[in-house]
C-alpha cells in the first residue's frame, strides 16, 4: 500500500513558556516492510538540532524552541510504501540484545491477574505459536472501548478492568509475554484502519515479541492480528513513555493542553 500520513501535535499552555527542548522519533524505520517516499518533520519556531539513530535502530532527532509562547505544533506530513511481511521485522538493524526487553517496568509489571492470565494459555508446540495465543488471550481479557483508561493505566488495572485501547492491550501482551519468559517491546506508529474498519484518527500501538530464528515479530492484540501493510512503524521501547514519538521539557509556562490530530489514508497506486 502506499500511504499518506498527516500527524498535528499542538501544545497549549496557560501562561508562555520560556523555552522548550524536545526530542522526536517520529522517522519510520528502516526495514523490509516499509519504505518512505517522502518525509517531512516541521516545528514552526523552531530549530532542528543533530540527529542520530539509537540502539534499537530508531532515528532521533532534538528540536529547540525559544519563548515566550503559549503554544507549540509539530507536524508531520509524509508518503510511505508498505508490504505485508506476516509481522516479522525483516532488514531492520539494531544493536539492542533482545534480552534487554525483559525488564519490567511500573506499567508492565505482572501482577497476579497477568501471571494467571499467562499461566492459562497452554498452547503446544514452538514460541510463534505460544505468542500468538498470549496475543489472542490478551485480545479476549481486554475489550477495545476508548475513553475508560489513561496514560498511566498500568497492564495490571487495564486487565482487571477488562476494557481499555492498543496502549493496554500492548503493556498487557508485554507483560504476560515476559512472564513467559519471551522479550517483547512497546511499539509506536500509524494504522490505516481502526477494528471497526473507519479511518483511524489517532496514533496506534502494537507489541513485539522476539522468537528464536525470526527475531521480532509484530503482534496487535488490540486488533487481534500481526502488523501487515496497514501498518507504519516509527520505534519502540519497554513501554508507551519510553517509544513516545515526541519527548520533551519546556520551562516555565503552566498547565498544557494537548491536542493530537492524524491522518492515515491510501494513496492511489
């Protein structure tokens, strides 16, 4: 598929703020299912700084802004070529050891209610078929309903909610999949589509658990499926904090007000 991407990020704040330093992995990666076209990353004010890609082989820049202003937009407008590669991320070059991603953290630590949740899949045979059924079973624990969770729902309060959106379901399958004794990441970007086939209109997020002999391989539980071309990768981490498109700290300033406005649509081929 070729895709069009339309990404507005706007920070509003109730008194101007001094100055503002931010860091974005908003770049799609570099692997064999994707293939950007063209990209454009703007912050109107304000100043690209050096870039460089990190460990796990996502591409980082910094932005400067300086004040006063009480209100910051980052844009993204981009062309992207996508293939289906079954989830699994072929051609992509990082440097991380997989065993890393076995780290909890605050929103991913497993609480009895995800150990048993783990414990209950008893799938047979390798683990590719033992991730996909921790992916089936997070996608039966957790309804997709928006509007019930936060960004600081931990995997343990979204599981015995039974309800929450792909955030959850990711720090979920993240956590019963180490429990399992299998890495898994957090993973950030696009999606074409939502579960109920509209166009999305929001950011996504998937998994990746990492299986002996393919590397990492993409899991949706929120849509109950692998990534395949509908799907635009930008970067991961342990958590949605620590593979957040944009990073940053501003001083001085007061309350902020976000507003998140994205485009996913099909190009003509």
């Amino acid at each position: 598929m070729k895709l069009r991407i339309s990404h507005e990020t706007t920070y509003r704040y109730d008194r101007p703020i001094r100055n503002l330093i931010q860091s974005l992995r908003l770049t799609p990666s570099i692997y064999e299912g994707q293939k950007v076209l063209q990209w454009q990353i703007d912050l109107p004010g304000g100043v690209r700084g050096p870039g460089f890609r990190d460990g796990a082989g996502d591409w980082i820049e910094g932005w400067t802004l300086r004040g006063p202003t009480d209100e910051v937009t980052v844009r993204i407008e981009g062309r992207i070529d996508t293939r289906d590669t079954a989830g699994v991320l072929r051609g992509h070059r990082e440097m991380i050891h997989p065993l890393a991603y076995m780290r909890e953290t605050q929103v991913t630590r497993a609480d009895p209610g995800l150990r048993e949740l783990a414990a209950s899949v008893t799938q047979q045979g390798d683990v590719l078929n033992l991730a996909h059924a921790l992916s089936r079973a997070v996608s039966e624990a957790i309804t997709f309903r928006p509007g019930v969770t936060e960004s600081r729902t931990t995997a343990a309060e979204a599981l015995a909610l039974g309800e929450g959106v792909c955030q959850d379901h990711t720090h979920a399958l993240i956590a019963v999949a180490r429990t399992r004794d299998i890495p898994a990441r957090y993973v950030s970007g696009y999606l074409h589509s939502t579960i109920d086939g509209e166009p999305h209109d929001a950011a996504h997020a998937w998994a990746e658990l990492h299986v002996e002999g393919l590397g990492w391989v993409g899991f949706d539980a929120a849509n109950t499926c692998c990534p395949d071309e509908r799907y635009v990768r930008l970067g991961s981490g342990l958590n949605a904090s620590d593979a957040a498109p944009i990073r940053g700290i501003a001083t001085g300033g007061g309350a902020e007000d976000l507003d998140v406005r994205v485009q996913v649509e099909e190009m003509a081929q």
